[in-house]
C-alpha cells in the first residue's frame, strides 16, 4: 500500500474510531496534547525507528485492540523495554522526537513525565510476606523505598519510564504504567 494510500486508510479507521472507546497509552516524550496528537501522527513509524536504532526499542504502533481512534501511533510496550529517559540511553535531543516529521512530538527541555505507576497490593509479592522488591532496586531515579507493608513510591521522582513494571516478577504484575500526570506540550 503506498504512503497516501495508509495515510487516508489511517484517517478514515480513526475517524470512525471516535465512536468507539480506546485503551490509555503511553505516549513518547514531547508528545502535544493528545486530541491535537491525533491530528498530526500520521503513523509514519519514523519514531519508532529511531526508538530502534537510538534508543532501546520500546516504542511501538498501537493496534486495533488499542482502539481504532488511536490506530497506528506510537505507544511505550514494556514487554519490549522500557524508556531511555530514566537511564541516560536518551536525553534532549530525543531520538524518537528528533525524528517526527510533522510536529506529533516536539522537543523539550523542560522535566519529562510520560506517566505513573500504580500499585497493586494485592498482587505485589512484597505486601503478601514473600521476598521481592525488585521495583525498589530497579529503579534509576530511587522513585521506590521500602515500606513495611510493600513499596512506596515517590511520584515526583518517577518519569514513567516502565523499568519497573517490566521487571515486577507477580503474575499478574503488581505495578502499571498508566498516562496519568503525563507531561503534554500545549503549545502546538
Ligand atoms: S526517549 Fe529514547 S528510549 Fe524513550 S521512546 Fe524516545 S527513542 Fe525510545
Ligand atoms: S514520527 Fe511522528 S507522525 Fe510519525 S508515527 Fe511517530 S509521532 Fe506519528
Ligand atoms: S518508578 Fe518505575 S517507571 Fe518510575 S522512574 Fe522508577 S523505574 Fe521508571
């Protein structure tokens, strides 16, 4: 299928996903505001690319089960990684913005968050009696302490970068990275 071709399929499948809920994703730093972000990606993967090459690969294309109004844009997998941020892998200039032709993702200087991390007590291996806390060794940014009856985390300190929930060994995990107080450009 040629480009102009995916770009009308893509316009068409989200527009008729307005109807429909979608699943909350983790969007790349610098992403705008969501409903303009829509506008813009054009789910070109030129972000995800970079994100391969440059960075740790965590990036990759919503599916339709995400939710057809959020098809094809770029979202953080943990079962793939997790973000460079946390790390130093990556900093400003960010691979995955520097690559965005359209303006989707815009550089920024300014602290990155791309998300929180919610806690599941009643999955956590830690608050059941048992040995863990792994999310507490983990961590880059020391965003986790241990606490008497589990971990404890300092959301201030947190970026969102996934380390954590990747490495959480509960079945299910204990630990969920959701956009909540994601930081978005506004000023696009
Ligand atoms: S900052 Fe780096 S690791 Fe994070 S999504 Fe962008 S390219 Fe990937
Ligand atoms: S590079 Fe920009 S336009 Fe292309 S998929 Fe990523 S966010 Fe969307
Ligand atoms: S708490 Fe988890 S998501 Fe937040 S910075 Fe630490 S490892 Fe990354």
């Amino acid at each position: 299928m040629s480009s102009i071709a995916m770009r009308v399929l893509i316009r068409i499948v989200r527009a008729i996903g307005k109807l429909f809920p979608c699943k909350p994703v983790i969007r790349p730093p610098g992403a705008v505001v969501e409903d303009k972000f829509l506008k813009l990606c054009i789910g070109c993967g030129h972000c995800i690319e970079a994100c391969k090459v440059y960075g740790t690969g965590v990036l990759t294309f919503t599916s339709l089960r995400d939710g057809l109004k959020i098809w094809r844009t770029p979202k953080l997998d943990v079962a793939r990684g997790f973000c460079g941020i946390s790390i130093g892998v990556c900093s400003p200039p960010y691979p995955c913005t520097s690559a965005c032709p359209t303006g989707a993702l815009k550089q920024i200087s300014s602290r990155v968050k791309l998300g929180s991390v919610v806690w599941f007590p009643e999955r956590c291996i830690a608050f059941r009696g048992g040995e863990c806390f792994v999310c507490v060794e983990v961590c880059p940014l020391n965003a986790f302490s241990k606490g008497s009856s589990g971990p404890v985390i300092d959301q201030s300190r947190c970026v969102g970068c996934g380390h954590c929930v990747r490495s959480c060994p509960a079945n299910p995990k204990a630990l969920e990275l959701r956009p909540v107080g994601s930081v978005r450009i506004e000023d696009c």
